[in-house]
C-alpha cells in the first residue's frame, strides 16, 4: 500500500502477567508477538497506533509484557497510544515511557494530523467529556485533513458489544461537525474488522474498526466468545490529497 503516510493499528491484547496464559482459547502473548513481528517486516509501515486493552487482569506485569513483546519484535517505529477500558492511564504511562514509545495525542504531518482521543469511562463503556471534546477542538489545524483514533465505536456494530460503545453517541457526533476537514474515525474495541459510517448533518464518515491482536469476537453470541479467526491489525495509508485507505490484516 502506497502513500505518503502508513502506519499500523493495533488493539485489544488482553494480556496477563502469565505469557502462557490463555484468553478464551489463544495465547494472547503469543498472538500479540506474532503481529508485531508481521508489522516490523512490512517496510512501508512509519509508526503504530494501539487503540487500548492492553491488560485483561489489571495486573503491572502485563503491561511489562506488552513492552517485552515490542522489544522482542525489534519495533523501532514511534510507537503511539491511548488507555481502552481496560487500562489504566496511569501504568500506561509508567510502562511505555521510553523509546520507541511516545505519549502523544496529536501526530502531525504536513498535510495531516492523526488525533487520540480519550473516550474511557468509569465503566466498561465509552464515554468523551466536553473537557476531552474542547481539547480535540483546539489542537485540531482546520486547514490539515484529520484521522481521528479512539477506543470505544462512536455507533453502534449490531451484536453484544453495542452494550459497552460510546454512550454519548449524539454529542459526540455534533462534536464532529466542528472538524472541517475530518476524513474518517478509527476505533478497537468491538474485537472484529468492520467498515462503518458516522453520519453527521454534513456528510458520513468511515469508522473503521480494528481487528483485535487477541481475539475477534462471534458476532453471533450474546457474550463474548472466541468466533476462531486469527489476530489481526490495521494498516492505514493517508495521501497528501486527503484520501484514506485502510485494509485489515490477520495472521492466517
């Protein structure tokens, strides 16, 4: 995939401070090293975006782990990120606070700016404050195309998961409309690839979702349960003249 900026997603890794435990079935330790190694071999990609859920158990050692697996993948690309539901911002920051990670929420390119936006809640669910809103606003450059990245799905995907998306949908959609330039929003959470759109007053923006590096979700159960597809991420290619190009990628 050609373009003037490429990069890889990742999301919900779900680790343990045990490398051998199992989620659900997969070796998410495992899963999550085998994506990375994926991602160092493709040249093309300039730096990672992880989308949140680093740690299933809560436990300080899994977030040592998911620094173990950069460091054993070899990654030297900038490596970007922000807390999903299940993390905690705090040993987010503790842990991934050297090379080649960087704690930054707004990336910038001549023609582009990549923004993480916050959306953890005191729940599982998602949730943007106005305080988050007003910050996204201000750092946003009207006249850069802009990427918007967060955790939580800003619409509901139709299986189990829509009981733990955004639960400001409405407000953050106006919030939306103050983003002229505004090309497409990507998200993890919802375990699966999907492509979406986010329909405000003015136009429809694409939501892409991302495959998780654990697992992806059975979109027919009415828990979480393991449909049996391999890991996976997201590459994304922006070009100069706005357009945006993504496609998912699973290990087998």
């Amino acid at each position: 995939m050609s373009a003037d900026i490429c990069f890889a997603q990742i999301s919900d890794c779900h680790l343990y401070a045990d490398k051998k435990a199992l989620h659900y079935g997969a070796n998410v330790f495992n899963n999550l090293c085998l994506v990375l190694k994926k991602i160092e071999q493709t040249p093309d990609i300039q730096f990672i975006i992880f989308t949140g859920d680093l740690t299933q158990d809560h436990s300080e050692l899994s977030y040592q782990n998911f620094v173990d697996a950069i460091e054993q993948a070899k990654i030297t690309q900038p490596v970007y990120f922000l807390a999903g539901n299940h993390d905690d911002a705090t040993l987010l920051a503790k842990y991934l606070n050297k090379a080649p990670f960087i704690n930054n929420q707004c990336l910038e390119f001549s023609n582009w700016q990549v923004q993480l936006l916050e959306s953890k809640s005191e729940t599982p669910s998602g949730y943007v404050s106005q305080d988050e809103s007003e910050r996204l606003l201000l750092a946003v450059n009207q006249e850069k195309f802009q990427l918007l990245m967060m955790h939580h799905h800003a619409v509901d995907v139709g299986y189990f998961i829509d009981r733990h998306g955004l639960t400001n949908q409405a407000d953050f959609k106006h919030m939306l409309v103050g983003i002229d330039q505004l090309k497409a929003i990507a998200c993890g959470h919802v375990h699966n690839a999907l492509e979406l759109y986010i329909a405000t007053d003015r136009l429809n923006i694409p939501l892409y979702t991302c495959p998780a590096t654990s697992i992806q979700f059975d979109m027919s159960a009415d828990t979480v349960a393991n449909s049996g597809k391999s890991a996976g991420y997201r590459i994304f290619s922006l070009s100069n003249n706005g357009r945006v190009e993504s496609q998912a990628v699973f290990l087998q």
